[in-house]
C-alpha cells in the first residue's frame, strides 16, 4: 500500500509538472491573442487571462515542488523505515531458527555421548565431547546474536514511535497546509479575473 503511494505520488507530480507546461503554453498563445483583438475590453480580458494562466502554471509549479519533495520524501522515508523494520524482523526470525536447530542437535549430541559412554565407546565419547563444545558454543552464539538483534530492533520502534511518527505527521500537515494555501491562491487569481471579464462589449 505504502509503495503504491509512493507511485500515485510521482504520477500527481508528474500530471502538475504537465499541469505547469500548458498553463505556460496556453498564457502564452493568450498574450499573442490578446495582442490582435480589436475590442479594447475583450483584448484586455484576453491579456489579463494570460496573466492568469502564467499565475496559475506558478502555482502548479508550486504545488509539484510540495509533492515531490514534501509528499514524496516523506513517503520515502516511511518506505525505508518499514523495509528496515521487515529485514530486522526477517533476520531476526533467521537467527531464531538457527538457535532452535543449534539446541536440537546439542541435544542429539548430548544424547549420542551417553549412548556412547553406556556402551563402553571411549574413542566416540571424546568424539561426542568435542561435538558438544562446539555446539555449545554454537548455541551461545546464537542467543547472544538473538538477544543483540533484539535490542536493536526494540530501539528502533521506540525511534520510530517517539521521533519518525512525529516527523512524518509534521510533514502531512506542512504538505497539506501548502495545499490548502496553493488552491487559495487558486481561487485568488480567479476572482481577480473574473471582473475583467464581465465588462466584456
């Protein structure tokens, strides 16, 4: 879901920075209209609608900046975070598992010496001593591996809960603060319009 905000974020930049390029364009093709009319108020009309237009595409262009670096920075930075979180949790399980096996087969070897010592086998019992101290060792390898990933993964949700969750909730409410105060001056450049047009004759 994350990922697929990422991807609907980087198609709305992209349909602004389009959204930018035709407000230029169709400003522009506007002024050169504007410049042949005849009727003083409607060419007047016409000018002020390329302004318009040029005011809108740098809005637009406002609001591209915001979604890429406010919007889709963000959004980044949490993918980053949870594909962290997962292969802490991943490596996690890995070694938890290793752990388990390196127990069962201490206990395999724990079980094959006293097999061996009942039988009267020295040559294998020393054998089996040997295997014993290895994987003793092995087996505190892996609890300490366990208990260290542990940590580490445990402060990082407590970095994430206290800090990452308060960075990303100040950066929605900037980016939507923009919004809001991009489609104000939206709606400011249109009502400052709208009364060259209505002394159209």
């Amino acid at each position: 879901a994350v990922v697929s905000t990422q991807s609907t974020g980087d198609n709305i930049v992209a349909d602004r920075r389009d959204l930018v390029a035709k407000s230029a364009a169709f400003g522009a093709s506007c002024l050169h209209l504007g410049e042949g009319e005849d009727n003083a108020s409607l060419r007047r009309a016409i000018t002020k609608l390329s302004e318009l237009e040029n005011n809108l595409s740098t809005v637009h262009s406002e609001m591209a900046d915001s979604d890429l670096f406010v919007f889709g920075e963000t959004v980044k930075d949490y993918i980053s975070i949870i594909q962290a979180a997962k292969a802490a949790f991943d490596e996690r399980v890995k070694t938890f598992s290793v752990w388990e096996s390196s127990q069962s087969t201490l206990a395999k070897k724990r079980e094959a010496k006293n097999k061996a010592t009942l039988q009267g086998k020295a040559d294998r019992v020393a054998q089996c001593d040997e295997d014993i101290r290895f994987w003793e060792g092995k087996v505190e390898k892996c609890q300490e591996d366990f208990e260290v990933i542990s940590k580490n993964l445990k402060e990082e949700i407590r970095i994430f809960e206290e800090i990452w969750v308060r960075d990303i909730k100040e950066s929605a409410i900037s980016y939507f603060q923009k919004l809001i105060d991009c489609e104000n001056q939206i709606v400011g450049h249109w009502k400052e319009f709208l009364p060259e047009a209505k002394i159209i004759n």
